[in-house]
C-alpha cells in the first residue's frame, strides 16, 4: 500500500471519528443546546421537595425558563431551600408562586411557576414565598385510606 | 500445604513484577516518544493498520449492537408504556458502557494481537536487535509510533461505534416499531448530559486505548523469540487486555457514577 492511500484512508478515518464524536456532543449530548449567558438566581423554601434533583426544569406554562442550581437545608426553620436560575429574557411578578410538580405518574420532577399579578419583578436574591412542597403520593394514600376507614361506619349505618 | 502457599506466593510475586514491568516498559515507550510525532508519517501509517482496518468491524458490530439494544429495550420497556424513552436506553448504554467496552475489546482482538505478533515477530527473526546495531533505537522506531497510533484510534474507533449504535437503535425504533421520530431524538436529548455521558465515555476509550495499546505492545516486546513465544503472547494480549479493560471499567465506572 503505497503512501498517498493510507494517508487518504487515515484522513477519511480521523474525520469520520471526530464527526460521530461531534455528531454524538451535539446531536445526542444536546451540547450548546441551551446556553443561557444571562441567569438571575431567586430562592424558594419548600417543606418538603419529594424527589426534586438538581438541574431539575423549572417551567412556566410548560416552558422551561430555568433550572434547579442548588438544594439545601435551613436547619432552623427545617425547610428545604432550592435556589433557582432563570433566565433573563423571561420576567415574573414578585408573588408568583412555586410548587414542585411531576410530570406524569413516574415522569420527572419539575417546579412550576405561577405568576402573580405583583408590578415588581423578581430579581436576583429574591424569595418565592409562595411555595408548595411536593406531593408525596404515600401520604397520599394514606390520607385516602384514612378517609375511607373514617367513612365506612357512616355510610354501613345509612344502607341499615 | 506448604507448597501450595509458596505457589500462591510464587504466583503474586511474578505478577507484581509483571504488573512493574509493564509500567516500567510503558514509561519508557513515552520518554522514547520523541520520534512518533517530530516523524508522524510512522504514526500515521499505523493509525492506518489498526485503526482504519478495524473500521469495518466496529461499523458493523456497531450497529448490530444498537438494533439488539432497541429490540431487547423496547421489549422490557413496552411492559411499563415506556417504548417512547427507547433512545434513552440505547444512546446511555451505548455511550456510558457498550461503545467504549465493546470496542476495546474489539481492538484488543483485530489490532492489538495484530501489534503483537508483528513486535514479536520482529523480535524472533533478530529485526529489533539489527536495529539496535544500527544505533536505530527500535523502542522510538518501532514500539512508540504503535502504542500513539492505538491511543489515538481508540476514542474515534468508540465514538464510532456509539453512533452507528445510535443509528441502529434508531432504525429498529423508528422503522420498525413505529415510534416517531421526533419523540426518539428529543427524548435522547433531554436525558442525555455532554458532561456526565459522552465525555465519560471518551475518557474511559481514552484510558482503555492507553491499556489495550500498552499490553500489546509489551506483550510483543517481550515475548520468547521462538514461534510458539510469539503464539503465547498474542494469546496473553487478548486475555489480559480483556480482563484489564473490563476492570479499569469497573472501576472508572464506580468513580464516575459518584461524580468525581
């Protein structure tokens, strides 16, 4: 094999390789995909957060307008503080209200945002103080369930 | 009683010497590397032999590789609804354990015990010492100009792979089971991470190049110079590269999962 095909078939080689690297950054990674330069930080106390992770979507009306950037616990007020990003483009009014979310049955957790109807807006270091914790589904059952065992006499000494 | 405890000890001993060895060998191949890359015409010639001859196989165990992952995938997942986050399965399997994994293994088979017959064929018929007669140092000649070629080809060779398997995957999905398009990719997209997934995955071909290239290498260098010496130690370099690339894995892979 003389020297002028292998070095052709060796740049064919590394192009080919560094475009699948490339297609699987850009393409698949969603590298870039969502570089948001401007970000304003806001935080939001919650009583529980249920499954929330970091870098978990923060959506308004479906969108994404910012990620979950830290989590931790205020060991005074046993609460969970969450700082939020958002970006710059998107303003909310100073009550908007958060809740933790999830989208479907096992889907991922996210936290929505409801606008208020305040003229201040949000800025950075601000906290949403309307906050709904998570909905925890075994504590969910469980008040069904007690429901129902508080119901059952009533409704057995009605058919009677 | 005694002699098996001598023979366990004899055992650990000859290992750890091969273990320094190695590393030994492997410190000396990067200080003789000078050659490799002020020559690269060396390097490049055998990118050619054990990266673009290996093309074939990962291309196409590539994408066999994806379309089992979608059909067994898509299997497990059809019980819970879940068959819309099948790009999800295949592209994270592909690019966190499959695409490095199996194209290590793949190159330690097709190209490292390649590498080793031919160093230690070189080494049999006294090419290497002729070399050395001629103030030639075989190491920078021959030996470097491998193990760069090998480190080299291993990432481009395993992104490869991931792709094909991606659009293999793609294929079974999309042509196949009838999910649509636009739900495969944009699924993929959300779940996969640049940092956490892909460029995991290149640090660990990177790292099992870097083995896979050294063990074959070594193995060649220092094999008996006889036709059975050469057959041993081309048998050694698929066995311990595969048993090295799937440790490294494991442990790469606990590192990793934890976030360091």
């Amino acid at each position: 094999m003389d020297r002028k095909t292998i070095d052709l078939w060796v740049g064919i080689f590394v192009l080919l390789g560094l475009l699948a690297l490339g297609l699987l950054a850009f393409k698949v990674g969603n590298l870039g995909g969502e570089r948001e330069a401007k970000l304003y930080r806001v935080e939001a106390r919650f009583d529980n957060i249920g499954g929330l992770k970091l870098k978990a979507p923060v959506k308004s009306a479906g969108v994404l307008v910012g990620r979950v950037k830290g989590i931790h616990f205020d060991n005074i007020k046993f609460q969970a503080v969450v700082d939020l990003e958002l970006y710059e483009r998107y303003e909310f009014p100073k009550d908007s209200s958060a809740s933790i979310l999830t989208s479907g049955l096992l889907g991922e957790v996210y936290i929505g945002l409801e606008p208020g109807g305040d003229d201040k807006k949000l800025v950075t270091g601000d906290r949403i103080k309307l906050a709904q914790s998570a909905v925890v589904l075994e504590r969910l059952i469980g008040q069904f369930m007690l429901g129902k065992a508080s119901e059952a006499p009533a409704a057995s000494s009605v058919t009677k | 009683m005694i002699s098996l405890l001598s023979k366990i000890g004899g055992r650990t001993i000859d290992s750890v010497w091969r273990i320094g060895s190695i590393m030994r060998f492997f410190m000396l191949v990067l200080a003789n590397s000078g050659t490799s890359f002020s020559r690269f015409g060396l390097v490049r010639r055998e990118i050619f032999f054990s990266g673009v001859m290996s093309l074939i196989i990962i291309l196409v165990s590539g994408l066999f590789i994806g379309m089992v992952l979608g059909l067994q995938g898509f299997e497990t997942l059809q019980k819970y609804g879940a068959e819309e986050t099948m790009g999800v399965l295949v592209a994270l399997s592909l690019l966190r354990e499959m695409g490095p994994v199996v194209t290590a293994l793949l190159f330690a088979s097709r190209a490292g015990s390649a590498i080793t017959a031919e160093i230690g064929l070189m080494k049999a018929t006294e090419q290497l010492k002729a070399m050395d007669m001629m103030a030639v140092n075989p190491i920078a000649r021959v030996v470097a100009p491998r193990l760069w070629a090998g480190i080299i080809s291993m990432p481009l060779l395993a992104a490869l792979f991931s792709a094909m398997g991606i659009f293999g995957g793609y294929l079974i999905a999309v042509l196949m089971v009838g999910i649509d398009s636009g739900v495969f990719w944009s699924n993929m997209e959300a779940a996969v991470s640049f940092r956490y997934d892909v460029l995991n995955g290149f640090v660990k071909s990177v790292v099992f190049g870097v083995a896979v290239s050294v063990i074959a290498t070594f193995e060649g260098y220092d094999c008996t110079p006889t036709a059975e010496g050469v057959s041993a130690a081309t048998t050694r370099t698929v066995v311990s590269s595969a048993l090295t690339v799937l440790l490294l894995d494991l442990i790469l892979t606990a590192f990793m999962l934890r976030g360091l």
